[in-house]
C-alpha cells in the first residue's frame, strides 16, 4: 500500500503594510535635512559642534609684534634658524578666510595668490618657483617680518594678516579694515565679523609695492579685493640662503 505524510507548508514570507526600516546608510554619509527649518537647526548644530572643538585645542600663539600664529610643522631645528636679517627661501600660501575660521587662522580658505605650490600659471611643478627675501626688509608686509623669525628649515607658519600689517597703505583715509582705528559699523569677513572702523572702498589703498605680490593681473585682481579684509598667509621656509652676520663679534 502507499503511504503518504503530510509536512508542514514553508512560512510565508508575505508582505505587511506598514513603516518600512530605515535603509542602510554608508558610514560617513552626511544626513540630509527635509526642509528649510531642519537644515538651519542642522547647520547651527553642526556650528556649535566645530566652535566646541576649536575652543578645546590649543590658542593661537603671538608674536612680541602681536602677530598670531600657529606652528603647523616644526621643522629641523639643526638645518638653522631664521633670524632677522638672514636671507630667506620660502614657499607661500595667501588665503582668504574660510568660513569656519573663527580665530582667525584656522580653517581652510580658498588661495588667493601662491609661490612654490604649483598653484599659479607659471609655475610648471610644486618647488619649481620660490620667493626669496631677507627677513626685516622694508617691502615685505608686516606680518611676514613679524612671523618668520624663530621658525626652523622646513617648518611650516600659519598667521594672520590684518590690512595694517599687509597691503594696506599706511594713511589714515585707508585705515578703515580689521584692527583700523576709525569708528563704527562692523566688517563681515567671510563669516567672520570684526569690529572695524568705515570700510576701505578705493584700491588707492592698495599697496602694490609690498612683498609678496601676485605675479599675474588675475591674481592681482582677486588680491585688489581682498586687501582691506583679514587674511591668512602660511609660509614654509625651504632654506636659510644667507645668515645675518654680526660684524665686530
């Protein structure tokens, strides 16, 4: 005779109204907001989190000329060290405050004009062009004679660039950016708002004869527009070409 067992059916694997589960995001991928009210709750969150997190590292250090500054690589202390006077190789960064340069240093900023980064035209590689000046020289910006000394070779110098200290003329008409003695109103500065007298408006304020200087009319240009805001320079020094020497010692 034949026999025959009844097993029990497969479960089903039906399909129910209802929430689907969240789907699976990629690790690091950014949340996206809904709609305009999320995404500035969103935004201020996130702005809170980036002050909360510069607010925690170290300060910017000063120059004894009030320069600030931050070391982003020390460099080799046995290679030399610059000094006021000595003749200097560098290769240079001029950039614009990034939004979340609140200190005035920090942050990434979009290069206004550059030297030994490969960035500019004419320059065929990274370290295929320099910029060579002596430390102290009347034509270099404050800010620059201000910040080299006591750096060593291949170290690397972030600092800040008020109007007075970089390429601004020195007269009082001009003295109406960041730091200027004049009065009222305030200055946005890419994010960055800075008590400040009247703003510089006329680019016969514009100093073309201080060092560095953009090396092409574009970068010229953006720079023309720049001049009476804050800005950044970091400058890294290649070599010491030629030490100050002390005569009579």
């Amino acid at each position: 005779a034949v026999t025959f067992s009844l097993s029990p059916p497969p479960p089903a694997n039906a399909l129910v109204k209802g929430n689907a589960p969240p789907t699976k995001t990629k690790g690091g991928e950014k949340l996206k907001c809904t709609n305009v009210e999320e995404c500035q709750e969103m935004a201020y969150k996130r702005e809170a989190e980036l002050r909360e997190q510069e607010s925690q590292g170290p300060p910017p250090l000063v120059t004894p000329g009030g320069t600030r500054y931050r070391d982003v690589e020390s460099g080799d202390e046995t290679k030399g060290v610059v000094k006021d006077g000595d003749e200097v190789v560098l290769f240079y960064k001029v950039l614009k405050l990034g939004k979340r340069s609140y200190d005035g240093i920090s942050g990434e900023g979009t290069v206004v004009f550059s030297r030994g980064y490969g960035f500019e035209d004419d320059e065929k590689a990274p370290g295929s062009k320099s910029f060579i000046t002596t430390v102290g020289a009347f034509q270099n910006i404050l800010a620059l004679n201000d910040a080299l000394p006591g750096m060593n070779v291949g170290g690397v110098r972030r600092f800040a660039i008020t109007p007075q200290k970089g390429w601004e003329k020195p007269s009082r008409a001009c003295d109406g950016g960041p730091g200027g003695r004049g009065a009222g109103g305030d200055l946005r500065t890419d994010y960055v708002v800075v008590p400040t007298a009247t703003m510089v408006a006329t680019e016969a304020c514009f100093d073309n004869t201080k060092l560095p200087f953009p090396t092409s009319y574009a970068q010229e240009r953006r720079m023309a527009q720049r001049f009476d805001q804050s800005l950044i320079m970091e400058v890294q020094v290649v070599n010491i070409q030629k030490e100050r020497t002390l005569l009579g010692l």
